[in-house]
C-alpha cells in the first residue's frame, strides 16, 4: 500500500512537470470521408508520437462545427487545431484562392519558400498557423446530371465553392454555393445540374446515385490544410511544436498516393456508371484555359504583388 501511494505520488509530480498538452480538432468535410482521412491519419500519428507531450482530441466534423464556420473556429481558438481548404475560409483570408492553383507539390512549396510565405499570410491575416498541406495530385471536375457538347455552360445552375466559381461564372454557369453536406440533397431534389468536386470522394458521399457524367479533363489542385490556431502554438513547448511538424511531413509524404488512389477513384465512377465526357485536344485546352485565366483573375483582383509573388513559387 505504501509503495503504490508513493508511486502515485511520482506519477503525479511527474505529469505535473511535463503537462502534456491536448488539442481539440475539427475536420470541415465529414468525418470518416476522403478528405477527412488524411487528418485522422495524422491524429492517429500524433497521439502515438506524441505521448506525454502533445495529443488531439478528435471532436468531429460539420455537425461540430458548420463548414463555413471553421475558419473563424480556429481563428478564434474555440478549435485549436482545423482540418480545412482555402475555398471554406476565402472570406477571412481572400489570397487563398491562390492555394488551389499550384501546379507544385508542397515538398516542393516548402523548398523553394512558398510554404513560408503561405504561412506567415495565415499568421498575419487568420491568427493560425498553416501547419501541413494534403490534396496534391488531386485535381477538381465538373460533374453534371445532363450532357453538355462543349465548354458552355450557360443554362445550367452548378454548385460550386470559391474554387470553381471564377470559372464557372466565366463559361456562363449559374452558381449556388453549398457546403458539401447539401450536395445529396440540391441533387435529388434537381436544383442544381451539377456540381464541382474532385476526383476522389464521389462514391463516398454517394453522390454517384445523382450523377450521370464527369467532365474531363480535370482542372487546378485540392489543397486541404492542417491550421493550429497561433495563439495555442505559440503556447506550445518545443517539443510538442517537433512532435506536430514531424506528423505534418510524415502526412504530406503521404499525398503521393493519390496518384493511384484517383485512378481507383475514377474506375470506380466508372463501374457506378457515371459516364465520362472527355473533350478533345482543343476543347479542353480552351477548358483548361479558362480555368487559369479566370482563376488568377480572381486571385490578382485581391491582391496584384502578393498574387504575382505567389504564383512565381506555386506555379514555377
Ligand atoms: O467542392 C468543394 O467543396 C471544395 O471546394 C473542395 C475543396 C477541397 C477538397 C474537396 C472539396
């Protein structure tokens, strides 16, 4: 008895000296889904790198906290750690559209600068630390209930995100901005006649049982981010800050896998029978076309230097 009273007494003094710190973290896409796994793979991670120093209490999802409000979640330190893309958080940091641009990968982002550079506009313009990028190789489409022969998309009322909207405005599409998780719903109820999402994911949402085609090619990148709000990673020790950025590259060594899981993604589409419309050599190089020229208008309209900075290290 008096052993164990001892070694309680230890233990406790021990925890006491070393607090282990525990981070509360929301994903903005539901949980369980595409791009919500890579940041359960990084919470498994860091829970087992991170033991006695640093842990993250997974929360949830949208039901949580609603996907437009997660950037102002972990601005504002209710969320301590966010699992969220630039396109739900575009009305608190404008250049982010940016992000969805490179035609790099983040190992490359993080060597020539841009990394730094990306964070340092989260710190200064969101109060969060941009911790890791996931969604390389991934890139976004046009998915559709009704077949189009072209480019034009006038008379068709699209749900789109920041992402697509420049585009889609641009080749005529009315658009309705929804979260994800209304997606099922405009589509069952025909209030909208497509939607922009990426390649991977369809199935997973179900949304396959309302689409009928997929517009290829596909267009721009997904950038889905790992944000820490900057007041609780400035409080952090140095050893739990190592332990969340060892995570962050191990998750980004990672993103080279979706190279083969977007081929899978596609047979996938495929075998549920959503057809693909895949326009030829000059139609999608007029589709491809718009896509930057609309998407970089919409970046340099925020801001022309930073807009120029940024695409001289996301587009090299
Ligand atoms: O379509 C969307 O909701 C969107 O913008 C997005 C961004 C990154 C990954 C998945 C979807």
């Amino acid at each position: 008895m008096k052993h164990l009273t001892l070694a309680a007494l230890i233990a406790g003094l021990a925890s006491t000296a070393v607090a282990e710190e525990t981070l509360r973290g929301v994903t903005a896409f539901a949980a369980g889904t595409t791009f919500s796994r890579p940041f359960e793979a990084f919470v498994e991670r860091v829970n087992e790198t991170g033991q006695g120093v640093v842990q993250i209490e997974y929360v949830g999802g949208p039901e949580a906290v609603p996907t437009f409000e997660l950037g102002n979640a972990v601005s504002a330190g209710i969320v301590d750690i966010a699992n969220n893309t630039t396109a739900f958080y575009t009305n608190l940091l404008p250049i982010g559209d940016a992000l969805h641009l490179a035609t790099n990968t983040v190992q490359d982002q993080r060597a020539n600068g841009c990394f730094d550079k990306i964070d340092a506009i989260h710190q200064e313009q969101m109060n969060v630390k941009f911790l890791a990028r996931t969604g390389d190789h991934i890139q976004f489409h046009l998915y559709l209930t009704k077949p189009i022969d072209g480019t034009d998309l006038t008379g068709l009322t699209i749900r789109t995100t920041p992402v697509y909207n420049a585009m889609f405005e641009a080749l005529g599409a009315t658009l309705v901005r929804t979260a994800p998780g209304e997606v099922y719903t405009a589509l069952e109820r025909g209030t909208i006649d497509g939607y922009g999402w990426p390649v991977q994911g369809v199935m997973d949402l179900g949304w396959d049982e309302q689409t009928k085609y997929r517009v290829d090619p596909g267009f721009y990148q997904v950038d889905v981010n790992f944000l820490v709000n900057l007041d609780r990673w400035n409080g952090l020790s140095d050893e739990a800050r190592a332990v969340l950025n060892d995570a962050a590259l191990w998750t980004e060594a990672r993103n080279a896998d979706n190279i083969d899981i977007n081929a899978t993604e596609a047979g996938k589409q495929a075998e549920a029978g959503i057809e693909t419309i895949a326009f030829d050599a000059d139609t999608a190089a007029s589709w491809l076309a718009t896509a930057q020229s609309a998407g970089w208008a919409t970046v340099e309209a925020v801001d022309a230097d930073l807009a120029a900075e940024l695409k001289a290290c996301l587009v090299p």
